[in-house]
C-alpha cells in the first residue's frame, strides 16, 4: 500500500509530482491523503523526485485542476485511475458515456459551478481603515475553490483592496499581491454595510409579483446560499405579498384612462375629484398635451374650504405630476405657512394642467398660455369647482384670475379684498409666485412678497371665521 | 413635494423597468483591471448576481433614469396617463449607485432605459452621458446597455453605441397591428429604421476593426429587441416568424419575450390577467429550436394547432409527434441534425454521443449518462440494445395533466 500527502486540499502541483512517480503502481494500491487531515494511515511513502512528465490529451491538465477542488475524498484516485487509463486508450476522455469519464465529468462541473455561484455570490461589505476604502466578504464555498476563484476577482477588483474570507482558505489583495491565508469564521467578517439597505430596495422593486416562479428562483440561487445574501431575507415577505399585489393591480385596472375626453359627462351632478382626474389625464383639448410630460391635475381633500389656482404646471410639475413642487411651489409653502393657511387642507390646481414651453438647448423655458388654452382648460377648473364647492377662490396671478372671470384682470386693482360668486364663494386675487421670484430687484421682491403674504393673511382669516361659522 | 431621496427614487425607478425581460451581461469583449486602474472586468460569460422570486435572473442595475413618458403606450406602466408616481435620478446618481453596488458584487454593470421627456435626442443624451462619465470619468469595466430611443440623433445614437456593451430597441409588439392598436406614438417604420441604422453601425465598425485594430469598439455585445406577448391577438406563428425576420434583417443577438404582465393602473385596452408565463417559456424553446436546432420557421409553425404551440409539450416533442416517420433515430448512425430532432436530447448531449460513438457502439446505459433522463427519449431512439415498439402512442405519456380553469 503506498500513501501519498498532499499538501493541500486543492494541491495540484503535489499531485502532478506523485503521479508522475506512481506509472506501473496500480490505483487501487494508492491511498491519497491531504496533510492535516489526521486519517493516521501508515504505508510505504510515494517515491519523491523529478520523474518525467506523463503525455496526456490537452484537456486532461485542465480537468484535473478543477477536479482536485472538488470535495470528493476519492478524487485524487479518480484522477489517477483516468490518469492511466489515459494510457491505454488516449481518446478516452472522449467518450463521454464512459462511467469513468462520466464520473469526472459530474465532478468538474459541481466545481465550474461552485466557482461561478461564488462569482455571483460573494457580497462585499466596505470596512474603511487608515489607508481608505477596503472591502471584505465572508462566502461558503462547497468545494476548495477560493486558489482557483482568485484571478476572477483580482482581475476585476485589482484597483480595490479586499478580503474574501471563508472556511478553508482566505484571499486578500492589496491592490499589488495576493495572500492567502488559512480558513476563518464568520465573526471575522464585517457583519453589514449601510449600502445593503439600497440594495435590498432594488432587490424588492425589481421583482414582478404577477410572475412568481420561486422553484426557478431556487433552482438557480439554492437556499444554502440564502445566509450570506442580504437581500434573501427579504424573500419570504415578498412571496407572502405576491398574490395579494396582484389581485390588487387586476382589480384597479380597467378604468379607460387614456381615451380623450369627448365632451361634457352626460351623467347629471359633478363627477368625484378622482374620477375628474383619470378623465384630465387622457385631456386633448388643446395641442399642449403632445409635448408636455403629463396632465398635472389638482390635488388636495375633497372638503377642502379653500382652493388656490395657479397658472399652468412647470418643468418640475410635469415631470412629478403635482401642481406646485418647483420653486415657485417652495415659495408658496412659506408664504402659506407664514399666512397661517396648511397647504395639505387646501385644494391646489393651476387654470392650464399642461406644461407649456419652448425647449432651449437641453432646458424646457416656461412659455405663458395663450386664451385658447386657458379656455379649453377652464372645461377641468370649473368641473373641479363644481366637484370641491371651495367657499373661497384664490387667484394667484393674472392667468388664473382670467380663467376664474373670463375676464382680463388688473391684479393691482383687484388685489386684497373679496369678489362674491354666483355660486355663493368669494373669489380673492393674488400675485403669482412666480412673479416675486423674476422680479430682479431685492427690495421690490421683498415688498411683493409682504403683500402676497398679507394677501394670503386675509384669506386665512376669512377661513377662519367661515369655519367657526359653520 | 418634498425631494425624493436616492433610494425612493430607486424604488420608482427599478419598479418602472422591471418589464424589460433582459438582463444578459454576456458575448461582449473580454476586459479586466488588472493593470490596476480602473474598475471592473467582463469575461464573454455574465453573471447572475440574484435571482427575485419571479425567477428572473438580477445580472445589472436595471433602471429607468425617468418614469416620466410623452408617450402614452397602453401596455406601458410608464404611460403618460399612468397614474404611477413619477421620479427623475440625476446622472450623477446613476453613476454614484452603479459604482457602489458594482464594488459590492452586487452587479455586473448597468442596464439603463428611460421614459422620454422633452424630446427623444434630450433623452438620448441624458443617457449618453450617464455611460460616457461611467467610462470616461471612472473608467468603468464593467457591462454597459443602453436602451437606445428610436427617435434620437443618429449622432447620439452612435456615441451611446462607443460607451455601450449592448445597444436596444424595442420592436414592442410582434405585428404592426399591435403597436397601432397598443402604442399609436409609435412607428414600425421608425422602430425598423433605428434599428437598420444601429446593425449598420456595428457592421461599420467591424469591417473597420479588421483594417484598423486600434479602431474604437462599437456595441461589441451587439444590439437585442423585445417584444411583449399577449397583449395583443399575434399568434405564436406570426411571432416566430417576427422574431425569425428580426434575426435575419437586423443581425440582432437576441430577441426577448415578455409575457404581458398586469401592471399597477392599467389601461381597459389590455387583458387584465395572470401573465401567459408558459406561452413566453414555450416561445423561448421555439427561438432555440430556430437558432440552435436547425429548424425552420415554418417546421416550428409546424408544430403549432393552428399557430399555437401546445401548452402541455414542448415544440420540439410536438414537432415529432406530427412527424412521427422521422423516428426513431438511431443513435449510433444517424446524422448531426436528425439527432437534434430527438425531443429531450439537447445540444450538448448530441456532441457527446456523436464524440463518443467514433469510439464504440452506445446503447441505452451509454444514452442514459448523457442525459437528463431516457424515459422520454426510449420512443424516439434505436440503440446497440433497443429498439421502440412503433405502435405506442405517445402523447399521453409525454403530456402532463394541467389543471382545469374555474368556472
């Protein structure tokens, strides 16, 4: 019986040497052991020394050093076996259908794939030190690939400086060299980084909950995996919810949201807000539709006492399909909140729901509405009013107070006080915010904006004293 | 409204592209960093970092750059009469993220598309830019595909195509009926013509590669198309033949199917159901049979009832049982190509019988190590030791039972 002691699980080198020193010995009288492991067999020692190379097929060498990472016991005897079959017969590795071949072949690809789950499944975290960025990871290999997986990632993280810890072997590289160092434990590794929070966003956003195939998901990424993957925590929360998501997406569809508005709903009484707004998404009744994002449709509760109309969306609005999010929007907020009106109990529109503009190199320039569009879009304002019955009308700006009279205003003029409806409201007019953020002069702005602001004061306090007499 | 943080905006803006079925990293030119400088590497084959419990494979950051869309596709959850909730990234962000998750080994690079705002060239330059700083600023390695906007500037079309691994245009929907009906914005015409000028531009660039080594690369991972399927009436003929003639014409390196997929606020035109998650797998198995498998298109019309390919069997298994004569085939003769026939031999189990038969005669045990399994295949083969009794009848044995609808 003759034992031979590799060095390491996955010595290659120490094989070719012993093999070459093993031609006439036959396998079954070889035992192979790996140093350290403490089998205790005793037997005659190979013969060491510089024996000739053996001559084998061109794939052999290959196979043999993925195969030597596999953590079958009998791999090296498999090896050998093949080894001096190969000498009998040189095409062997041919014959795919051989059992020999067959049984080498399952092993090496157990190992192709250990390296590629390895590839895909190692999670850097980043433990910053004295010298900056450095990244390290904790995986689990099946097999003793961590020598064989190197080059994969030094070739792709070279400019980093990482660790790859697991059970067996260690990598570290330091942006010149690589090191290995013997086997670790978890508790060595970084136990989390801020990013994963990001990453398990995308992980969960990603995923459709109208397509569930979780045997496929398992088939490619196998629950031994799930341990060392920030996002497989999330798994189980999103399977859960899947059903429920869709039946909820099949049950909201349906509303015929993108079919132009004809004319005036035939059903008597205003329509809900909600329902005016699915309509106004689909409004093609002036050409401003076509360039512009989306309808910006007002927004706020359906009781709301106060409804304050604007001029028309901005590029801002029409990218975030909500009226006054830009600057002018910024500006309004403060003014609202210095005035003592809360924004979120008002409902906010503008007289034209499209944005209209000249595009100017890559930036989209605000261009004001002509009166054929501010006629076809009082169709929505005065559905919306219908709808909301606001007791008080604010005006803010010259578009939105032609829209509410359907005549020109002179803001100055009309500015400060309360115009009675027909309907029973006050209507009460306004700067635009816009205007106070072009004006070029600070004084001038700062002055307009004490009167806007005192504007909005005196309709906070008509609001206050409509709902205490309500 | 208060400004969207970087992983709000993600939220949105992965949820907005999670309908593009396309993650492949793989068949570009071969990069590393390992002189030291820059980031990362691809080596032909991609990687699947993840796999979502819809079975789809998580290989790049797919992202839209905006949600926001003039086009109002019926199919589309981007729709500009969506009522989805809208978020633009900056370029800035978009680098920023990639970068981050690429050190982590969260990805393999970036896949990124977007709604088009302003007009398409604006579109298509904001996404040019985000490719360019990956490259030019960072010197990043790692893989690159670009949805490329139809419309857009050939010029900016032609910069995309030096940043990215892979280039795309979707044709949206198999037949030009289809995308009259579904997406009536868009043009068949101008689809097929963006997509001529980008196989162009590959061709262009590879017969200047053979003069000029030092020649920048074009889109070395070549372009890709998707269609989505059952959103519309197109028969399985019709869309393998589609697919077949988009191989043809455009040099493309993959078309992709996406089973239609109810999204949040969809629009009444659409059939509001479970997504034909088996009519998309067995589109698939058409397409390798075209590209892998020497078929035809009109052998795997063949195979449909009525230009539907079975649900309960595969095309492959189909096709041999409307050509029953071509059986059985004898393992240990028969051609390269009557042997791809054979329902349940693939590919690489044909090259190890044709390798290993020049050496000995294979029977049934040889058969059974190199493949997945013989039961299916004991019909359809002649081997050393066997041969089918020709009177089985086989479809009730390859068929599984499928649960009924409810009614």
């Amino acid at each position: 019986m003759t034992v031979v002691t590799l060095a390491a699980p996955d010595d290659f080198d120490g094989f070719r040497a012993a093999v070459r020193g093993l031609v006439g010995t036959p396998p079954a009288a070889v035992t192979w052991q790996v140093a350290g492991d403490d089998a205790g067999l005793f037997g005659d020692a190979a013969p060491a020394g510089d024996a000739p190379p053996l001559r084998v097929p061109k794939a052999f060498p290959d196979l043999a050093r993925r195969v030597i990472c596999h953590r079958d016991p009998e791999r090296f005897a498999l090896l050998h076996q093949a080894l001096a079959g190969l000498q009998a017969r040189p095409k062997l590795l041919d014959d795919a259908a051989d059992p020999l071949v067959r049984r080498l072949d399952m092993l090496d690809k157990a190992v192709r794939r250990d390296v590629h789950k390895m590839r895909a499944y190692v999670r850097f975290r980043e433990v910053p030190d004295a010298e900056g960025e450095h990244y390290a990871a904790w995986f689990e290999p099946a097999h003793f690939i961590v020598r064989l997986n190197a080059g994969f990632f030094v070739r792709r993280f070279a400019s980093m400086r990482f660790s790859i810890l697991t059970p067996d072997l260690c990598l570290h590289w330091d942006g010149i060299g690589a090191e290995f160092t013997p086997g670790a434990s978890k508790a060595d590794a970084p136990d989390g980084d801020p990013l994963e929070a990001t990453w398990k966003t995308y992980y969960a956003s990603i995923f459709n909950p109208a397509r569930l195939k979780i045997a496929s998901m398992q088939g490619h990424m196998p629950k031994k995996y799930w341990k060392n993957l920030p996002e497989a925590e999330l798994i189980p929360d999103l399977i859960a919810g899947a059903g429920e998501r869709t039946r909820a997406m099949i049950a909201a569809g349906g509303a015929d949201t993108s079919a132009p508005v004809a004319e005036a709903p035939a059903v008597a009484g205003p329509k809900s807000l909600a329902a005016l707004k699915a309509e106004a998404l689909g409004c093609q009744r002036c050409p401003l539709w076509a360039p512009a994002t989306q309808t910006v449709f007002g927004e706020g509760p359906a009781d709301a006492l106060v409804m304050l109309v604007g001029e028309q969306p901005g590029d801002q609005e029409d990218l975030a399909g909500r009226p006054f999010v830009g600057p002018a929007g910024q500006l309004l907020d403060a003014a609202l909140a210095e005035a003592g009106i809360d924004r979120t109990r008002a409902y906010v529109t503008n007289a034209v729901k499209h944005f209209k503009f000249e595009p100017r190199g890559k930036r989209r320039i605000h261009a004001k509405p002509e009166l054929p569009e501010i006629d076809a879009c009082r169709w929505w304002l005065d559905a919306e009013r219908a709808a909301l019955k606001p007791r008080i009308v604010v005006a803010l700006g010259a578009t939105a107070a032609r829209a509410l009279t359907g005549r020109a205003v002179t803001i100055g003029r009309e500015r400060g006080r309360a115009i009675a409806q027909p309907d029973g409201s006050e209507l009460w007019i306004t700067a635009h915010p816009s205007f106070l953020l072009r004006l070029p002069d600070r004084a001038a702005a700062a002055a307009e904006r004490m009167r806007f602001v005192a504007d909005l004061a005196a309709v906070a306090a008509r609001v206050t004293a409509i709902a205490q007499g309500a | 409204m208060a400004q969207l943080d970087t992983r709000e905006k993600l939220a949105i803006l992965a949820d907005a592209a999670k309908y593009d079925a396309s993650c492949a990293s793989s068949g570009t030119a071969k990069r590393n960093s390992k002189d030291g400088k820059g980031l990362g590497s691809t080596e032909g084959m991609g990687i699947c970092h993840s796999y979502a419990p819809d079975g789809r494979c998580i290989s790049l950051l797919k992202i839209l750059l905006t949600n926001s869309c003039i086009f109002d596709c019926h199919y589309c959850i981007n729709r500009r009469s969506s009522n989805v909730r809208r978020a633009r990234f900056t370029v800035e962000e978009v680098v920023r993220l990639t970068l981050a998750f690429y050190k982590r080994n969260y990805i393999e690079g970036l896949f990124l598309s977007s709604g088009i705002i302003a007009s398409p060239d604006y579109t298509m330059e904001q996404l040019v830019r985000v490719a360019r700083d990956l490259r030019q600023v960072h010197d990043f390695r790692g893989y690159i595909h670009l949805k490329t906007i139809p419309d857009a500037d050939p010029a900016l079309v032609e910069a995309a195509g030096l940043y990215a691994d892979r280039l795309s245009i979707n044709v949206e929907l198999p037949t030009d009926a289809g995308l009259v009906a579904l997406a009536p914005e868009k043009n068949a015409l101008r689809i097929r013509g963006a997509m001529t000028g980008l196989k162009t531009a590959i061709d262009d660039n590879k017969d200047a590669r053979k003069h000029y080594r030092s020649a920048p690369k074009f889109a070395p991972a070549g372009q890709s198309t998707q269609m989505i399927v059952g959103a519309d009436a197109a028969t399985d003929s019709a869309i393998v033949a589609t697919s077949a003639s988009l191989y043809d014409r455009f040099g493309l390196r993959r078309v992709y199917y996406s089973a239609f997929s109810p999204i949040p606020d969809a629009s009444a035109v659409l059939p509001l159901k479970s997504p034909p998650l088996i009519r998309e797998h067995r589109l698939y198995q058409a397409d390798w049979l075209l590209r892998f498998y020497g078929f035809s298109v009109p052998e795997v019309q063949a195979a449909t009832d009525d230009g539907a390919l079975p649900l309960d069997i595969d095309p492959k298994t189909a096709w041999a049982l409307k050509h029953r004569d071509s059986f059985p085939v004898d393992i240990n003769t028969a051609p390269r190509e009557r042997l791809l026939r054979v329902p349940g031999l693939g590919v690489k189990s044909v090259n190890a019988l044709v390798r290993a038969r020049r050496q000995r005669r294979l029977g049934l045990a040889d058969l059974a190590r190199v493949t997945r399994g013989i039961d299916k295949l004991r019909p359809f083969v002649v081997a050393a030791d066997w041969r089918p009794d020709d009177r089985l009848d086989l479809r009730p044995k390859t068929a599984r039972p499928v649960q009924g609808e409810l009614f």
